[in-house]
C-alpha cells in the first residue's frame, strides 16, 4: 500500500515560519501525560501550517507528498503532537518508556484513519482502536485525544487511561512546565531534572572543568547544581528560526554569573544535548534560572526532535475525506526502491554532520540513527536494498553501543585509583568490527585517549565497510532494476 507521510525533514522546513502557537490545544492533550515519565516534546503542527512562509513555500504541500523519514512521523491531519519518554539520564538519555499524544483535526476519527490505513478497527474498554502492521497501538482516549505505544502497548495502554485524572507532584510539575513552555515557541521540549544530579556525579563533573574558580565557588556551584530543576529548549520560528533553552534550580543561581557561558556548554554536554545549540548563544543568569538564546539551523531542529522518540513512525495517512477512500496503488518497485536507497542515504550524511558538530553522546545519535532506518517505509522496496538498509542499521546500533560500553569502561578504570589495575573489552560488529582493550596504572587523560582510539577504529572499520556496500548496492540496483540510483 502506497504511504502518504509528513517526515519531520518537512516538518522542521515548515517550522521556519511566524509564531502561532494555541495554548489551550496543549491544555487538553496534556491532561492525558502517563505517569513516571521526565521527557515530554510537544510539537503545535496547526500553528506550523498557518504560517506565512508554510503558505509561501508549500511547505505543507511537499511534505504530504514526502516519502523520506528522516525522524518521527507526524502524520497529516494532526494538529498537535506530544512525544512522551522516560529517558535514562545516566546512560546516554536511552529511553525507558515511550508514549505519544495526537490531537486529530477536527472532522478526523481513527475509524476513518484505519480506513485509510487498511488497518482493522477495533474496540478497546470502549474505545476505538488501531494496531499498526509493526504493532504501535492507537486508542481513541477521546474523540479529539489519541494514545500512542510501541509494541507491546495493549496492557501499557490499558494502565493508561486507567489512571487519567490521577495526580502526583512530579506529574503536575510536567504539565505545568509544558503548558507554559506552549507560550514559548511551536516546538518544547522539557526535562524533569528532579532528583537526577548524582553529587558524586557533580563533584566529578566539577573536577573535569577548566575554570578559574576558588574553592568557595565550586562549592557553591556544587551545592547548585544537586538543586537541579528543569531543563527546557523552547523553538520559536519567524523568518530565522530562534531557540530559548532554560535550566532552572530550586536554589539561587547566582554562582553561575561568573562562568554561564562554560557551564551551559559544559551541562549541555553532559546530557548529549551540545548539538542541539549553537555555541555562539547568549547566556544569562536570573535568581533562579540560567537561560541562553540564540538562533537554531534545521540540523539542530532535527536533533531536538531526535531527543525523544515518537511511537507513531509508521501512522501514514491521506487527509480526512468525505467519503470512503479507495485504497492507494502499490507503489512500483524501482520507485520504491530509489526512495528508500535516498532516505537511507540521507540519514547518514545527517548522523555524519551531527558527528563533526559534537563531541558529546555520540551513541545516542547512532542508536537514533539506527531507529530511523528500521522505521522507513519496506512496502515494495527491492530486497537487496531492505537487506543492506538492515546491515546498516545494525552497524549504528553496534557502534552506538561500543560508545557506552567504552565509556563506562573508561569511566570505572578512572575511579580505580590504586595500581595494578586493568580492564579488557572485547566486541565484533556486523561488519566484522573487532576491538579489545587492556590497560592499567595509568591516569585519566590516557584511558580518556585510548577509548577514544578504539571507538575510532571500530568507526573507521563500520563506516568503510558502509560506504563499500553503498557503492556496490547502487551499481547492482540499477543493473538489476534498470534506474538510476
């Protein structure tokens, strides 16, 4: 079945618009935030589309049109959309949970979306209900509210709606932080900080930076920093596109004043987030907060929207209609093909400029990256390319996680502080990757450089072996498929 979709890639074009954004659509999708969560982003796509610049560049238009996925999907006839993850702060933001909130346009129901998504509509506790062919699985919680999980999501849902309307200080703290952060920009993405600031992690933290700080200061600044509130990115976009990143502390921010530009790349860092702004933002320090502004590119939009994943990647759609719509033709195989080949092709050169822009949580964007390419459209596409698409997955996730697994060796051989000690490590890709490492009796710098070292060998090796069976899988498609690729 030919698929309809709205890829974020058109999504952050349309985003280069004037600011209309509705509060009170926020209102009523966050009364439905799941509990145990501290990672919402909302995205007021409605406010997107009314824009000038959307109307000028037919913006809308084209990404309807779009078959590429570059991040989540946001599938037309969606007039907000909240990204909801319990994100795992001391293991490179790796999600725990994910949710997502859709407000419909007014006119579209999830029946007439399973009509025309060829899906089976059914009835959950009373609810209308979808399950998509990868098993996400959507719920009428309300007639203008849909609840998204990813596989697995029938008891998750089920936990869902029974505990709407119940409440917490941490839950309320969220909505009440998203429901402000709505007045800032189209795009808000919020972090629950509350109680993630290990003090050994802060003394290390501390220990790491090079600033001429006495010790009352780095005290101080230590004592701030377990106070840790909420961190937001707030995107508000007119003919340039500027950001608003906020962290606020319960106590006074004041020792900051003097190292605010440092510590805001410095934190930023520490999260995997020092992509997602550009370095030449402005900071400033209130009795509380610690905010910087500046201007975003469509790169570090895409990042943004990276941080949290979005469970609806496969909700493709066309625009509600009146009547019945006759199911879409299969899309041939060579067009297939040549835009799953280009998705593919982009989402790499992406992940390679997020690459050379930061230095932070580089498995974090490999791992991201991975994601994306399971989640592109399979429908029709040659299976010489699916295969090598699979590979190519596989080879991020396997270097994202040769990232962690040399940080967290790094990290414990820095903590021993007594000679004699070593560690080893040893791991093979599907490419073939192989690395091991020994060490021991040597200083933080050194195992610092040697981690670095192997994760470059096993990039260099992956990446090769990438951009070999590109070239080779380009030449076979388009003797095999008689097209150009």
């Amino acid at each position: 079945m030919s698929k309809t979709v709205f890829s974020v890639r058109g999504f952050v074009t349309v985003a280069a618009c004037c600011l209309v954004c509705s509060a009170s659509f926020a209102g009523d999708a966050l009364s439905w935030l799941p509990r145990d969560v501290n990672a919402v982003l909302r995205m007021d796509i409605a406010g997107l589309y009314a824009s000038p610049l959307s109307h000028k560049e037919e913006w809308a238009t084209k990404a309807r049109e779009s078959f590429q996925q570059h991040e989540a999907i946001v599938p037309p006839g969606i007039d907000e959309l909240i990204c909801v993850a319990d994100l795992d702060y001391t293991n490179g933001l790796r999600p725990l949970k994910e949710y997502a909130i859709a407000r419909p346009r007014t006119g579209l129901t999830l029946p007439a979306m399973s009509a025309l998504m060829n899906v089976d509509l059914s009835q959950f506790q009373d609810h209308s209900a979808v399950t998509s062919p990868r098993g996400t699985f959507v719920v009428a919680a309300e007639p203008a509210v849909w609840l998204a999980v990813p596989q697995g999501g029938r008891q998750t849902a089920a936990r869902w709606l029974a505990s709407h309307g119940q409440s917490d200080s941490g839950l309320d703290r969220l909505k009440t932080a998203v429901a402000a952060a709505a007045d800032a920009g189209q795009i808000n993405l919020v972090l629950d900080l509350a109680g993630a600031v290990d003090t050994a992690a802060v003394a290390s933290f501390l220990e790491q930076q090079d600033w001429k700080l006495n010790s009352e200061q780095r005290q101080q600044i230590a004592k701030l920093l377990s106070t840790a509130d909420l961190l937001s990115v707030n995107v508000t976009v007119a003919e340039t596109i500027q950001g608003r990143c906020t962290v606020t502390f319960t106590g006074d921010a004041q020792p900051l004043a003097a190292v605010a530009p440092e510590f805001a790349a410095a934190i930023l860092q520490s999260y995997g987030a020092s992509s997602v702004v550009d370095e030449h933002w402005k900071w400033t320090v209130s009795s509380h907060a610690l905010e910087g502004t500046g201007p975003l590119t469509l790169p570090q939009v895409r990042r943004l929207l990276s941080l949290v994943h979005n469970p609806v990647v496969e909700f493709s759609t066309a625009e509600p209609m009146d009547s019945a719509a006759a199911a879409p033709p299969v899309p041939d195989v060579v067009g297939a093909t040549q835009k799953y080949v280009k998705s593919v092709r982009t989402i790499l050169d992406d992940l390679q400029e997020t690459l050379r822009h930061t230095r932070d949580n580089h498995a974090l964007w490999y791992e991201r990256s991975g994601r994306k390419i399971d989640d592109l459209p399979m429908v029709s596409v040659d299976p010489d390319a699916l295969e090598f698409g699979g590979k190519v997955s596989s080879s991020l996730r396997y270097q994202g996680q040769v990232e962690r697994t040399m940080n967290v060796r790094a990290g414990t051989a820095k903590s021993q502080s007594r000679a004699g000690n070593s560690y080893y490590y040893g791991s093979t890709g599907p490419y073939g990757g192989w690395v091991t490492q020994t060490r021991a009796n040597v200083d933080p710098g050194t195992i610092d450089k040697a981690a670095n070292q192997q994760s470059q060998e096993v990039r260099f090796s992956e990446w090769k072996q990438i951009e070999d069976g590109f070239a080779t899988l380009k030449r076979e498609l388009s003797a095999k498929l008689m097209a150009a690729f």
